[in-house]
C-alpha cells in the first residue's frame, strides 16, 4: 500500500505528496486554491463543527477527541472514508490539515484508520 502523508497547508506542495486531500471543514485562512494545489477537499471527512469546537485542540481531550471523532467517520462518513482507502491503496494520499499542532488533529486519526 502506497504511504499516506500528513501535510499542513501552509507548507508547499511538493510532486510527492501525490493525492492531496484537505480534511478540513472550513478553507484554510490566507491560502489561495492555487497555493493549496489540493485534488479533493473531504469537508465530509473532517470533524462536526460541533466536535471541532468541544475539542478546541486542547491536548487534554485528544483521547475524547478521537474517539467521537472515529466514532462520526463511522457513521456518517463509511463511504467517503471507503473510496479515500481504496484510492490510497493505488497511490500515495497526502492529508492536508491547517491545524498548528502536528499531533493532536484529525489528520493524525484518519491516518490511522485509513491504515
């Protein structure tokens, strides 16, 4: 299976990243689509607004935080999380998240179901 590669937003996109998904429900600030240079936005992959604001990327409740999060991508997400496995099967899949922290975000927990 080809790698799956998380990536923040606001780092250049490189040939390598292959398929670049954003998984964010809203567009980042201050990028532009064509500095974004994303394939997909998944707004169907990203967190509720309404998880996204309980977690307020507060370390604390990562633990929380992922598991509500999985437990929303299972319900309400099978499919698209279905077709972007299969697709990152075929080719390397970079997330692209605008998130500041690099280990507490969605990104980090749809890698780890997508693998």
């Amino acid at each position: 299976m080809p790698a799956i590669r998380l990536k923040r937003v606001y780092e250049p996109p490189e040939p390598s990243d292959g398929y670049r998904v954003l998984v964010d429900r809203v567009w980042p600030r201050g990028v532009s689509k064509e500095k974004a240079a994303i394939d997909e936005w998944a707004k169907e992959l990203a967190p509720s607004t309404e998880l996204r604001k309980w977690f307020g990327h507060d370390p604390a409740r990562w633990r929380g935080f992922r598991e509500r999060y999985r437990r929303e991508l299972e319900t309400y997400a099978a499919d698209a999380l279905a077709e972007l496995r299969a697709r990152a099967r075929r080719q390397r899949v970079t997330l692209v998240y605008s998130a500041r922290d690099e280990k507490h975000n969605q990104a980090v927990v749809l890698k780890e179901l997508l693998e």
